[in-house]
C-alpha cells in the first residue's frame, strides 16, 4: 500500500502473515507405535508475521532520503490433543 503525504513525501506499507499447522515426528519407534494405539500426535502450529515500512523524501528531482523499518515475528506452538490447558 503506497500513501502519497504529498508531491515529496511518500509511504509505503507491506506485510504479511502465514498460518501452518503440521503433523510432528516422533524420536523412536516406541512413541510412534504409542500413537498408533491412542492418538496422541503433536501438532505444531506455527504463526510468521512481516510489517515493512518505507518513508522517501524527495529533496530534489534527482536527491532523496529514504528510511525503513521491518517487523519479522514467529510463533510456535505445540499442540497436544487430549492434554488440557
């Protein structure tokens, strides 16, 4: 998204989030031999986030100033069924 303040300054925002719930492994053939009989995979449910902002001053047509700040955020989550929070 670009928003022009005025004829020499401008901004732009981007960003974006992405959702993933996966299936997780097991370490040995004894946890996953127990999965089989009681239905108790992990899940991991991970959250990744990216905000940019950019702000150009134009000084002069061929002179200008630009700044920029990011955002980058990540979450996981191991998700147990049949464990109550």
């Amino acid at each position: 998204m670009v928003y022009d303040l005025s004829t020499h300054l401008k901004f732009r925002l981007t960003g974006s989030f992405s959702n993933d719930l996966r299936r997780g492994g097991f370490a040995n053939f004894r946890q996953a031999l127990s999965n089989i009989f009681w239905k108790r995979e992990r899940l991991y449910r991970t959250n990744r986030a990216m905000l940019s902002l950019k702000a150009t001053h134009l000084l002069s047509p061929k002179t200008f100033l630009r700044g920029q700040s990011e955002l980058v955020d990540a979450v996981v989550q191991v998700v147990r069924p049949g464990v109550w929070r």
